[in-house]
C-alpha cells in the first residue's frame, strides 16, 4: 500500500491534529457497555478527542452509556456519545469537518453524518457486496487523504471500524484499491485508530517494540532467569516473565535460567516442580540450567554470618508484631544495635532452632526510617521447622527471596532480572544488598504485570477450588493456569503474540479475556479443519428432490482456503438434518444454500398444530448461484455414520470483575455456580479422526478444541469452545 502522498494538497498529518488538540480537562467521565458489544465508535472518538473515559464492561444487555464527571449528566446510545466526542473537541482539530470562521462546516458535518449512516452497510456485508462498498470508497479517496475534510474525523472513524467489523485488515483491503488502501494505513497509523484495533480486533502490537535496548547487553552474553516458587503450578500472571524473560535471551544470543526459589518448605512441593517443568516446556521455553536456590543454602548462610559480622545485619528476638509496629512508625527494633557477638550468638541458636532461636529473625540493617517501607531493616531469614521436599530437614533456617534474590543472581550469572513492577519497591533494597556485599551488578527491568478479569490467581485459592470439587484439577479449563488455558484451546503462537505484543510495559491495567482471545482466534483460524456439527435438541428432517437415491461420500478439502491441510469424507444423502432455529427462518419456495453441497429450494415446509417446524420438502438446485441467496445453511447428511458429541462452554468461575483483597478472604461469595454446560450434538463421520488437543472450526458455531477423540460409539467425542474474542460460549443461551 501506498503511504498517505500528495492525493490531496490540504493533507493534515496526524502530528498535527495532535498538536492542536490540548489534554482532556474533563476527567471522571465512564463509559458503561455490554462486554459483548463495545461501542467502537464512542471509544475511537473519545481517544481522537483526547477526553479521559474510563470504560466500564458489564454483563448483560445495556445501551452504551455515558456517565458525565460527578454523574452531573448523561448520554445514551454509540452514536450520540461518539457525536458528543466530535463536537467538544476544537473545532480545528475537525472530528465534524473543517472549520468555517471557527465553527464546523454545516455542509461536511451533514456529509459526516451520511457515511456514518453508510457504515452501518459496510459493517455487515460480505463477498460481492464488501467488494462493490470498496469500490465506492477508493473512487471517493481518489483525491482525498480523509474522508470528509482534511484530517481524520467521525466518517473516518465510522467507516474504518466498520471495515474491522466485516473482518477487513491491511492485507485484505489492498484489492479494493490503491486509494482506499492509503486511507486505510493513513488510519491505522493514527494512535487513536490503533488502540482500538489492537484492544478489540486482536492487532498485535508491533514486535518491534520487544526490541528494546537492555542496559549494557552485549550480544552472546546477555543471561535473564525465571524464579518461580515451586508453590502451585504456573498461571497466566507467570506467563509473562517466562516469555519475556525467555524472548530477551533469545534476542541477545544468551541464556535463560530456571531457579525455584525452594525457600518457603511450608508451602513447596517436589510435584509442583515438575509440573513447572511441564508448563514450561508446553509454552517451548526450553531453559538452558535449572537451578534451586536451596542449592546455595551453605553459602548463604556463610553470607548471612559475615554479614551479623560486618555490622550489615542483626537478629531480633522481638515478637513480630512488636517488628510490624516499629516499622510502621519508622521505628529502628531495640535490639538493632546490640552487639556482634550476642547477634552470632542467637543466629546460632536460630541455626540450632532452640526454644530461643525460635523466637528470633535475623534483619538487614538498612534504614528503620526510610520511606520506603521495603528498606525499614527487612527479615533475611527466619526459622521453620517444616522438612524441605529437597534437603529434608538438614537446615532449620531458611532465608527471604529479598535476600537470596539478588545474591543468587550475581553468583549464577545473572546480567539482567526482569521481574513484575510490583516489586519496583523492592528494587532499592536489591541495589543495597549487591552493594554492600560487594556482587556483581545485576540489571534489573520491569513490567507490568497482567489482570484479568474475573481471575483468581492466588495459588492458595485456586487449591481451595480444587480441593472443593469446584473444578477438575489444576489443568481445568476454567482455571487461569497454563495447562488450564491451552486445554482450553489457547496455542503457545497466540501466547506469544499476546505477551510480546504488550511489550515490557509498565502500566498495570484490568483487561478483559477478550484481546488475548481474538489474538489467538487469527493463530488458529489459518490451520482449524472445518466440520459440522448439530445440536441433538432440535433437528428437522429435509426430503431433497434429485437428489441420487443412495447415500455417497465425496473426499473435499478440510480448509475451504488451505489444500494444503488436506482433505475429509464428506457424506451426501437424499435426506439430510437441519437445525431447528435455522428451518424455523425458511419460507416455502425460499431457495437456500446448503453448505459444501450447493442450492436447493424449500417447496414445502411443514408445521404441527402448534407452528413447529417438523419436516421440509425441497428440490436440489446445483445450478443455482449461492451468490444469491441469503441463508448459507449447515446441515447433515441422514446417515448411521454420524457421531455422538458433547459441546462443552465454560463461564466464569467468578462474578466479580475485579477481585478486591477482602474478596479473597470470602471467595466463595463470588463465585459462580453455573459455569459448565454440555450440549449432546451430531457431529459428521469425519471426526472420528479428530485427535486429542487438535482445534476445529464447526461452522456457523465457532472453534472447538478435541478435548475426548473418538473411541467408541457410546462415548461421545467431548469438544471445549475456544473463545474467541467475541464470544465466550459456543451455544447461546
């Protein structure tokens, strides 16, 4: 595609409209929608206009709302709040056209207006007629960089989103033409565009923004670590480091490391361990040396004794909520300066876990009055009596991840440490131990870390439901951890795309499961074979007219735009199943298409006293153009050969969007007692092929992913719904 040229002289870059356009003053503003249907238009507008909105997903059916700051007004319906969002930025920046003697063009606005209207056309057509509003729009474009006007404005936003909703991306619209190709760049490469096709039409950020420059990486030499605590297995808040940690070594031609943090014996176990393995290795992150920090366990306590020495650390007897109370007063412990000798002696005792040493924790001295609470002497290492699945019980002293961290960073190699923003508090005190202990510098890198909505990921939680029954075991599909969510159908490709699309980001935001979903839904498109299904509950029997007399099978390509996926038994017969919804909308003498086969007309539909439809006689019309018709209908051939399924939908394992502290201490008050749904279905003979873990598209319904292959007639072939980005359950309800 051509960059946005000399097409049109007035040309206004997206610079400019920026420059002009001054930060919102209107803070407070919230947008309240339907998770299922966004109102894009209101979202891209209020970004153009630079206006702050917090959105508000809920669930259920709702008019997009708008909610004016101290709820002083509101406004309701996409369109009106989009126009609003036009009409309150200046008039120069022309969101509602160009400007006349410093108001908007009565003129371009009404023009504004009617391809606002047109859009609502473009975003449901497809095949010919998408083609036929493409033309229209590049002979428009032929001298104009926008629109209407000189700059990006609400027909642009209009009509650009209504394209993204009839699933038109940069390479698809290049057939429409040059013109509109520009425009359609032109738009994408304005920020505000952007956002909102990487937020709600899974655009993957650019790659490129990974490639950011560690401080002092040398090509070969760069070694990144990932030291997750052999605690629970991994979930989707883990993914991230591992990835990022994982891609950074790659980018430089270095070394990832896996160190369990093995510190906590009460909560660790050698099983969690393996299944970290095992989550890693299905993520393809392969690391070059596993390690324990258990592994240093002599040398750290070498460390910790130099350190009472060097007058860098002290052991306090003091209760613990006596510690807590000092510390949040900025209060050094009375005994922060007694001396060497009675600190050696009661690290002994700890060592020995005396009666005495039971009551003490050894301290780092740093600043008992600093602001930041992370450098108010923190515990280094306290006792615990609790055998570790590795040394048994060889140690009765177990030291902090704040301590060891660092230390075991520089003494493995370790050059950069990226680790959540949630520890940026902690990056002080990391600094502090390398310095005063005289190691090596470690680089340490941020990133924000990932929420989900509806998502628990406390570890102690997630075992409760597990022990509650509430789920299946820690690879449920509704569990947020790694083997949860690829049963479900996530691929380790859309992973990847997802987390390395964010970047190393420091901002920490709530997102809902949709972008991460539509992500994985353009992964998995390009490969799913195509089959039918239909629901048990609700079949009605068509009798086709010239059709052959005998039932017979044709081998047709399993992916319509893909041979190379090969090819399935398709089965055709005289008469064939519909689904009910589907034969309750056809009208006698309606020509149809019947999917994979051709045209047929319904002559006669039949009903029951009620106006149930129980049975259709038609007539196969081959010649037919499917161009013609309206409804593209899947069905089944009225075979023996067809197979039992179950379509499995999941919902929320919670009601609450965002999970608050107190929440997790009352859990089960929010959780959601109807999250699992099974529908009995007929699927085609094919699918006896299907194998286990392999993602389908069953038409007109959405991705499937094999969780059960066919065995036997009686055990029905079991498929989980993958989301989608735009829908959750495969079967409405």
């Amino acid at each position: 595609c051509a960059e946005p040229g000399r097409g049109s002289e007035a040309y206004t870059s997206i610079e400019a409209i920026e420059s002009i356009m001054p930060p919102s003053n209107n803070k407070g503003f919230e947008l309240h929608f339907a998770k299922e249907s966004p109102p894009l238009l209101a979202i891209t507008m209020a970004r153009l206009a630079k206006q702050e909105v917090a959105l508000k997903r809920v669930t259920g059916s709702q008019v997009a709302t708008l909610v004016f700051p101290l709820g002083r007004a509101t406004l309701a319906g996409e369109e009106v709040i989009a126009r609003y969002f036009a009409r309150v930025a200046p008039a120069s920046a022309g969101l509602y056209g160009p400007a006349t003697a410093g108001a908007p063009d009565a003129l371009a606005a009404s023009q504004i207006d009617e391809w606002v209207e047109r859009s609502k056309e473009i975003a449901v057509s497809k095949g010919s007629d998408l083609d036929a509003h493409l033309a229209i729009l590049n002979r428009h474009l032929r001298m104009r960089a926008a629109m209407a006007g000189y700059a990006l404005s609400l027909a642009d936003a209009a009509i650009w989103i209504a394209l993204r909703r009839a699933s038109v991306d940069l390479k698809s619209i290049s057939k429409g033409g040059t013109h509109v190709c520009r425009w359609f760049s032109f738009c994408e490469s304005c920020a505000a565009f952007l956002a909102v096709a990487q937020d709600f039409f899974g655009v993957a950020k650019d790659a490129g923004s990974m490639e950011i420059p560690l401080p002092d990486a040398e090509m070969g030499k760069v070694v990144t670590r990932f030291p997750p605590e052999p605690s629970g297995h991994l979930h989707i808040g883990h993914i991230k480091a591992a990835m990022l940690n994982a891609h950074f070594a790659e980018q430089y031609q270095g070394k990832l490391l896996l160190r369990f943090d093995d510190t906590n014996p009460s909560k660790e176990k050698e099983e969690y361990e393996e299944a970290i393995v095992r989550d890693l290795a299905s993520m393809q992150i392969v690391p070059v040396q596993v390690s324990h920090t258990s592994d240093w366990f002599d040398q750290l306590i070498e460390m910790a004794t130099q350190m009472v020495k060097d007058g860098l650390a002290f052991v306090d007897p003091s209760p613990q909520e006596e510690q807590q109370a000092l510390r949040m007063k900025k209060k050094p412990s009375p005994y922060r300066d007694q001396s060497v000798e009675e600190n050696l002696r009661l690290w002994k005792e700890m060592q020995l876990a005396s009666e005495e040493g039971l009551k003490c924790c050894m301290r780092a001295k740093i600043d008992p009055g600093s602001d930041n609470g992370a450098m108010r002497d923190p515990t280094i290492y306290r006792c615990n009596l609790t055998p570790h699945h590795s040394t048994k019980d060889k140690y009765k002293v177990y030291p902090t991840y704040d301590l060891c961290c660092p230390i075991v960073d520089s003494w493995e190699g370790v050059t950069h440490a990226l680790r959540d923003r949630q520890y940026s508090d902690r990056d002080a005190q990391y600094a502090w131990f390398l310095e005063k202990l005289k190691l090596r510098k470690v680089h340490l890198w941020g990133f924000s870390r990932i929420n989900f909505v509806r998502t628990l990921l406390s570890k102690r939680k997630l075992q409760w439901l597990v022990d509650q029954g509430r789920v299946d075991g820690w690879n449920d599909p509704r569990f947020p951890t790694v083997a949860g969510i690829l049963r479900r159908g996530m691929t380790v490709e859309g992973l990847k795309k997802f987390i390395l699309g964010m970047g190393a980001s420091k901002n920490t935001n709530l997102m809902g499961w949709d972008k991460i979903w539509a992500t994985n839904k353009a992964v998995i498109d390009a490969t799913a074979h195509r089959y039918t299904a239909l629901l048990s509950n609700g079949l009605v029997k068509v009798t086709l007219r010239g059709a052959p007399a005998e039932p017979y099978a044709e081998s047709i390509f399993a992916h319509p735009k893909d041979e190379s996926l090969g090819k399935k038994i398709r089965f055709f017969a005289p008469t064939v199943w519909l689904q009910a919804e589907d034969a309750e909308t056809i009208a006698p003498g309606e020509e149809v298409t019947l999917m994979s086969w051709g045209n047929a007309i319904m002559d006669e539909v039949k009903k029951d006293a009620s106006g149930k439809v129980v049975g259709i006689d038609a007539t196969l019309n081959l010649q037919g153009s499917v161009k013609s018709t309206k409804k593209k209908l899947t069905w089944l051939a009225d075979t023996p050969d067809l197979v039992n399924i179950e379509l499995v939908d999941f919902d929320f394992l919670l009601t609450k969007d965002k999970i608050e502290p107190e929440d997790e201490e009352r859990i089960e008050t929010i959780l959601n007692n109807d999250t699992k749904f099974v529908d009995a279905a007929l699927g085609e003979a094919a699918m006896r092929q299907l194998q286990q873990g392999q993602i389908v598209q069953i038409e007109r319904r959405g991705y499937y992913i094999c969780d059960s292959p066919y065995v036997r007639a009686a055990d029905p072939i079991r498929l989980l719904f993958v989301p989608d980005g735009k829908n959750m359950m495969g079967v409405k309800r």
